[in-house]
C-alpha cells in the first residue's frame, strides 16, 4: 500500500505471548528406587501444558541431553579465590563442551498426536521409536534394555509461593500491568528483601486486598518513579515483621505437560560403577518459519521403521530446523539468577555467565542477607552489618566477589544423612557447583534430592533461599542446613507474621510411588 | 465438499472473536490497561489484515480514550503512532513518539523513530539506529528495517543476506511475519528482474500464510510484469473486490491499459482517482505520492502532479518523494526544477532502477551533458525489466 517498510513488528509485542508449549518450567532427576535389573534413573522434563493437557504441540522439539561422570572433588579449599574460581569454570567447560559431548533423547510429536523419541548418542546405539502420548510405554533397546516412558499430561508438580518470590523481588509484572514499551520496570529498583520493606507501597501486603498479585489480580502501573526511600524494615503494632511469602502454592490445581523417562545407568554409560554422577538439562526447540513450509506431516521413514537406527547427519538437518527458545537445569537458575533473558538461555553451556552469576547473587545478597539478619539468623553474605536490604548492582566481578564468596563456597548441609543411604565418603555440594553448569547433576548414590539431583517432593524455592545462610552457624546446637528455612518450628520462634514456611511444605496432590512418579493431572 | 479455510480467515476470525469478547468490556470504567490495549490492538490488527485504512480510525479512537483514562502509556502511544506511520501522519509518530511514557527508551519505539528518520530523509540516523538495535537484539524486524534500508540504498547482496537472516529467526509460530519477508524478499528481487526468483518467494508467501491479499497483490504486479495478463486480471479483480482501495484500482485500470483495454482502464482508473480524492477532501495524506504518481504517469498532467507531490514532500523529504517531484515537474516541462529535486534525490546515495530511469529522462531534457544516457544504462543495468508493467509501491 505505501512505499515505506512496515514489519509488522507492533504484533511481536502486542500478541500478548501466551503461555508458550516452549516454557520449560522443572527438570527433575533422580535415581529409581526400582533396582530390579539394575540401576535406573528417572529424568522428567516439565512444561506448559500447551495446547492443552496431554495435548502436544506438533512444531515443539524437546531435547533431554545426559553426560555421565565419575564423582569429582570440586574445588579444593586453596582455590577459594576468584583466579581459583575462574580456572574452575574454565575445566568444567572444557569437560561440557569438549569431545565428549552429552547423549540425548529427543522428542516430537505428530499430528496424530503420537510420540518419536529418539536415542542419540548413548554409548549401545542411537535408535528410534514411535510411542502412544498419555501411556506408559516401555522401549526396548537395540542393546537389551528396556526404558520405561511417558510422555503426557500431569499435575504440575511444583509448588510454591510464586508470588511471594515476585515480591521478594519486587518484580511489578506479577502485581503490576506493565507496559510492554517499558522493558526496565519489570525488576523494580528497590532492595530485595525477604521481610517487608517499611513504606514499600509498591509491593508491601495490602491487608484490604490480599488476592493482589495472586492469579491475574494485577493494578495499574502508577506514575514513577518506582523506587523506595525508606531506611528500615516494617514493623506492626507487636513488633513483627512482615514476610513477603505467605507460604501458599501457587501452582495448586494446574497441569503440565511431561517427558518422563526412567533409564538404565548402564544405556547411558558403559562404566556405571564408575559414572555415578548423571547430568541431565532440558531444551525446548521451536520449529522454524522457513521449515515449516517444507515439512511433510507423517514421514513414511518413520511410519515404516517403528525403531530405527538413525545417522548423525541425519540428526544435524533435523536440529538445523528448529530454534532453541528455552533451557532448564537447575531450578532457580533463570529467575533468580539469568534474570530469565532470553539470550541467556544457555543451559549447560552457561559458562560465560559465570562472571554475571557472581554479580547477580551479590545483588541477591544485599537484599536477603540483612534480612536474614533482622530476624536473627546468620548469613553467608558480607553485607557490612546492614540494618536494612539495599538495593546494589555490581559491573565489576572482582567487586562483588569478596561479598558473596562464603555464599559460593560454602558446604550445603543437609538436615540428615537420609540423602546419603549408603553412608559413603561423598561430599556436600556448594552452591557454585550447583548452578554452574546449569546441569541437573544426579548422585546415583544418593536419594537424588536437591542439590543431589531433584526429587519431586523437594521444596526446592526453599532450599534456594537457604544459600543465604551461614552453614557455619548453629540453632539450637544444629548446624544450618538447606531444610532450615521449611521448618516450621523456626518461623514460630522468630518475630514475623505470618508465621509460616516461605513456601508450601508438600504438592498439592500426592506424588506416585511408582512410575511415571508425577501426580494424574486435574481433570 | 467443505473448503479448507485459509490461514489468513482463521486469523481474521480470531482477530473478530476477540473483539466481540472484549466489546462490552474493554471501554468499561475504571479502564483496565491490559484490556483496552488488547482491544485497540485487535482493532488495529483488523484493520491492517483486510487493509481497510479508515478502520484504523476506530483503533485510534480507543486509544485516545485509553490515553485520557491511564495517562501517555508507552504502549498506547506506540499503536498510536504506528497507525499514524501507516497513514503517513508522520509529524504526528514524532509527537507520539515524544508523548508515550518512556517510549524512546524502548526498542520498539526507536525502531520506529528510525523508521519515521527514513521516512523523512535522515538516513545516516536511520542506519545507524537500525544496527545499534540488531547488536542489542538480533530481532527478525530490526534484520527486516536494515535490510530494506540496504536494498534502497542499492547493497542488494546485503539486503538479501539480512533478510536470509531475518528469516532463520521466525518461528512456526510467526507464518504470517514469514509470508511477508517473503514478499519483501519477491519485491527485492522484481525490483531487478528476475522475475523467476520472485515468484519463488511470493510462492512460498502463499504456502506459509494462505489466503492473504497481499500476496495475491504481488503475485498480480509479478504476473502482470511477466505479460500473464490473464492471470494478473484475475488476481486484481479478486483484490479489488476484497481491498477496494484506489491504490489497487489504479493497478487494476493501468494493467488494462497495457492489455490495450481502455474501455476497462478508463472504468478503474476513474475510480482509482475518485477515491484517491475523496481521501485527500477528508483531509488524509496517506494517498498523496499515489496521486503525484496518478497524475504524472496515468494523466500525463504535470500541474497536477506537482500540486500533489509537492504536499507529499512537505510530509516527508526523502529521495522518493524529491524524485517524485522532480518527475512531476518533468511532466509539467519545468526541466532545471525537475534537475535540481533530482540531484537532491539523488545525494542521498539511494541506487534504484526506477530512481535511475527518472534520472535519465531528466538529465536528457535538462542537461546536454550526456549524464542522461548514462542514469538510462545504469537503470538497464539495474533492472533489464525496467519497461514493464509495475506498480508503485
């Protein structure tokens, strides 16, 4: 119509993305409790149940990538320094990105709604098969074993306060209808905190209107600025303070839609007494305008060869097709601390964020550290006696690192030793080799709960929280550990209300005992 | 048996639905932010799919409503400003622009003040913006704005490296997005020719996004370029009756001048240019560069053709609308006026087939320098099709 270009692009932010088949949202991983036959492990991937429960989208690819290890010393006590750091970041890249890449499964799913799944790289062979969506199905191998396999609908199996953690971190969208022009008024700057803020209108418990921020109850953006300029934490009449969770699951009642797989250790290494250590991370890949076009529904190679060996090159052109849109590994690992950019959705091969990931937890500290400290707990950030949250960001890792390196590099207690039922000489993890790489890395000698792996039943949100505590210090003659912050009994003992774990103890439907592990979804 | 509805009826029919659902709700008081932008959106949207430009009216009411409820919201502006963009209103995108709360901060909105930079002849300011927003964000768009940019500025290989790229970043989920980079891509490639190339890409517009318009639109010029009379009639007859707009009237009433209908053409062209002024009586100038180009190349009328393109100037200075004038003039026999608007245009560095050919005629009227037959060579060169049938776009 007119001699000027018009991209169309006012669609791209004025579609509303919808909740997108692509938004990975958990990978869990643990080994089976089912040892007959040998050991297993039992990997799911979860997502949006986009089109609807149950119901895949034909132009989504799902990677699940595996690489197995022997377990590994991680950093000696003589490398807590951030040269040491640095070097370590560089071996494990080496490791993740070097000749030895990862095995992996992938999956799409037809028109008809069936499932191919394909086996890459495993050390037996690389095959394919075609399966029925909602049911479970076992695979036989071309080298003898049989993988158990369901790919459908279940109740979503995270639980948690959502909001709470928005509030926490003062992130306007879940409270807020935030303009899609102003992209800088999403994370507002203002401290984050995990006790409220005195004054903090902007995101403070509205007693007259307690649903705010719960489901789609948002209000209008007001007029800026956005910021806080108070100097202490709120305080009601009887001295409590006020915490930003409130303990309710935000997820309760909602489905997703799953990959879930449990897997002989011995397909996925030929050394499994060596290889204790599985890692594993998710991928969603979208298929591309320009191959869509070319795609023929149904192709006969795949109809006629239910179980096919497939070629590398093969692989290549088909991954060529599509676009990478999400990546999950550790819970945690994208909104806590990528910030969920989309460039950023790397995935095992976040090295480059390592630098970032040490200034983005300097910026978490000075929020949740004086707040753990207001309420009489012990920190593992140096944030100089705070009496309140503040609200810092760091350009130079070499100035946030002296801030967080006890965070980093501090032993993760466990509350007991049930994670480690074998009793062996493993080691506790740190949180510096729990994100990077953003891998689920699965302990075969453990129970697999975080950070050992993840297990359905783990108030992951809530371990989160606890890397902010010194591990070093003592309550009631017990060390700190990850399960500190989900006792109840601590929040009874300390000034706030409500008095409450931060997030939800248990998933709103119970977990099965066998497979595929992950509740029926709602109906 | 039942048709297959196309992709572009399903789309219109969702776009519909969602208008009906928010229709009693989305002007309701106290406004919500979420709900009238949606609203205003779809009716934005509506009115660019059926490519009815007085609907983009109502769109723009709701937004003035919007805007007197919630304050210069940065979204509303920017949907503001985008149907001012489309109807040429181009000193109202820079208020817009100005206006929307935080607007110029935000990647779209200084993807549009670069547009309207383009728009208005500032082309260093324009490229320069487009490439500081790709090094930002590698976005389809902001790949699609730099590459039209190149092909006007004659870098061909480039513009169609950067929409090979802008196209590796659309998704199954974005066909229609992918439909029309292919058409930008076709129009590229007619622009110098190659008429088989074109149609390959105008093809693959079809197979991704169905049922649209404005692919038919093109493939009407390209069939009509490559003497398919036949099927370039039938294509416009079906775009004119779904879009009757003058733009594609004067289309349909010239193909029928170079099938030697007059009869026809006198029919639609007498249409085209009562549409055209009525739009212009209403006071809108998004017809104007038709109009000079109705009027300098369908009438022969150089007076009239200046009248026009010289308003279309004063909207917008940039080589096109400078050798739009300077064609007028030609027409009106005013040769050194015409010459001095050429070599304006000219200085902008834009190297085009069609730039080249006005040149030539000028500088052959206007200047016994021989500079004349070398503008006519090079435009040859440029484009070896230059002669036939072609719309302006």
């Amino acid at each position: 119509m007119a001699d000027h270009n018009d991209p169309n692009a006012v669609n791209s932010i004025f579609s509303d993305i919808d909740v997108s088949a692509a938004d990975l949202y958990d990978i869990f991983g643990f080994p089976s409790s089912n040892t007959d036959g040998g050991e297993k492990v039992v990997i799911a991937l979860t997502f949006a149940s986009m089109p609807s429960t149950g119901v895949f989208d034909t132009d989504m690819l799902y990677r699940i990538l595996v690489s197995s290890d022997p377990r590994v010393v991680g950093l000696s006590n003589d490398e807590h320094h951030l040269k040491g750091l640095l070097r370590y970041f560089d071996a494990i890249k080496e490791k993740f990105l070097g000749p030895f890449k990862a095995s992996e499964i992938r999956v799409t799913v037809d028109q008809s709604q069936r499932a191919t799944v394909k086996f890459i790289d495993f050390p037996g062979a690389s095959f394919s098969t075609v399966i029925d969506t909602n049911k479970v199905t076992t695979i036989d191998t071309p080298d003898g074993h049989a993988i158990k396999a369901y790919i459908g609908g279940r109740d979503d199996a995270f639980f948690n306060d959502l909001t709470g953690f928005f509030r926490s971190i003062n992130y306007a969208p879940q409270f807020y209808r935030v303009p899609h022009t102003m992209a800088g008024s999403r994370e507002l700057k203002i401290p984050k905190t995990l006790i409220e803020l005195e004054g903090n209108h902007l995101f403070n418990f509205d007693p007259n209107d307690p649903e705010w921020g719960y489901g789609n109850n948002k209000r209008e953006l007001p007029p800026g600025p956005h910021t806080w300029n108070g100097d202490k934490f709120f305080k009601d009449a009887n001295g409590n303070f006020r915490f930003v969770y409130s303990g309710r699951d935000c997820q309760a009642g909602i489905n997703i839609n799953a990959i879930i797989l449990e897997i002989p250790l011995a397909f996925i290494t030929d050394a499994p007494d060596h290889n204790r250590i599985v890692n594993t991370w998710g991928e969603s890949w979208v298929l591309k305008a320009a191959d869509k076009i070319e795609t023929i529904p149904d192709h006969p190679f795949w109809l006629e060869n239910p179980i096919a060996l497939i070629g590398q090159s093969k692989i290549d052109d088909e991954l060529k097709k599509y676009k990478l849109v999400d990546t999950d590994g550790q819970p945690f690992a994208d909104a806590a601390l990528s910030e969920r950019e989309d460039n950023r959705q790397l995935g095992a091969n976040n090295f480059w964020l390592a630098p970032h990931f040490i200034k983005r937890l300097a910026h978490l500290g000075w929020g949740f550290g004086p707040s753990i400290t207001a309420l009489g707990l012990q920190t593992s950030f140096d944030h100089d006696n705070s009496p309140v949250s503040v609200h810092k960001t760091y350009s130079l890792v070499t100035a946030a690192f002296p801030r967080v390196k006890k965070t980093l590099f501090q032993h993760l207690n466990m509350p007991d030793d049930s994670w480690n039922p074998k009793g062996l000489n493993i080691p506790l993890r740190r949180p510096v080799e729990v994100f990077v790489p953003n891998v689920c890395a699965i302990d075969m000698d453990t129970t697999g709960t975080w950070p050992y792996g993840r297990r359905p039943e783990d108030q992951v949100a809530t371990r989160f929280l606890s890397l902010f505590l010194d591990m070093e210090a003592e309550l009631n003659g017990k060390k700190y550990h990850i399960e500190l912050l989900n006792d109840p009994a601590l929040w009874n003992s300390v000034p706030i209300e409500p008095k409450t774990a931060p997030n939800p103890m248990k998933n709103d439907k119970e977990f099965l005992k066998d497979f595929p592990y992950l509740a029926d979804p709602w109906g | 048996m039942i048709a297959k509805r196309t992709d572009f009826e399903n789309e219109l029919e969702r776009i519909r639905q969602g208008l009906a659902e928010l229709n009693g709700s989305a002007l309701n008081l106290p406004v919500d932010s979420a709900k009238i932008s949606r609203f205003a959106y779809l009716q934005y949207q509506c009115a660019s799919l059926t490519g009815n430009l007085e609907a983009l009216g109502d769109a723009d009411s709701t937004i003035d409503y919007a805007i007197r409820h919630l304050g210069p919201s940065g979204d509303l502006y920017f949907l503001k400003a985008n149907i001012h963009f489309k109807l040429h209103r181009l000193n109202d995108v820079e208020q817009d622009l100005q206006l929307g709360r935080d607007l110029l901060l935000s990647t779209p909105g200084r993807a549009l003040q670069a547009d309207l930079d383009f728009q208005k002849g500032r082309y260093d300011a324009a490229r320069q913006e487009y490439e500081a927003l790709i090094t930002e964000d590698r976005t389809w768009d902001s790949l699609a704005r730099l590459a039209y940019f190149n092909f006007k500025m004659g870098d061909i290989e480039k513009a169609d490296r950067l929409y090979d790229e802008a196209v590796d970043e659309l998704t199954a989920k974005q066909m229609r997005h992918y439909s029309w980079l292919e058409l930008q891509r076709g129009v590229l490639d007619l622009s110098r020719g190659d008429y088989e190339q074109a149609r390959s890409h105008y093809e693959r517009a079809d197979r991704a996004y169905s049922g649209h318009w404005l692919v038919q639109e093109h493939m009407a010029e390209l069939a009509g370029a490559e003497e398919k009379f036949d099927e370039a009639e039938r294509l416009y007859c079906n775009v004119v009756d779904q879009v009757p707009r003058p733009d594609f009237q004067q289309a349909l009433g010239e193909l029928y001048l170079t099938m030697e209908k007059p009869a026809q053409a006198t029919e639609w062209l007498d249409k085209a240019r009562k549409g055209f002024l009525e739009s212009a009586e209403r006071g809108e100038v998004h017809y104007y560069h038709h109009l000079a180009d109705f009027y300098a190349d369908v009438e022969e009328n150089g007076p009239e053709a200046v009248k026009w393109a010289g308003k279309d100037l004063e909207l917008r200075r940039n080589f096109s609308t400078l050798s739009a004038l300077a064609w007028a003039l030609y027409r009106a026999g005013q040769f050194p006026e015409a010459l001095d608007l050429m070599n304006e245009a000219l200085a902008s560095g834009a190297k085009d087939a069609r730039l080249f050919r006005t040149a030539g005629m000028i500088y052959t009227a206007a200047s016994p320098n021989g500079k004349g037959a070398w503008y006519l060579e090079k435009a040859a060169e440029l484009n070896p099709n230059l002669k036939n049938f072609h719309v302006h776009r």
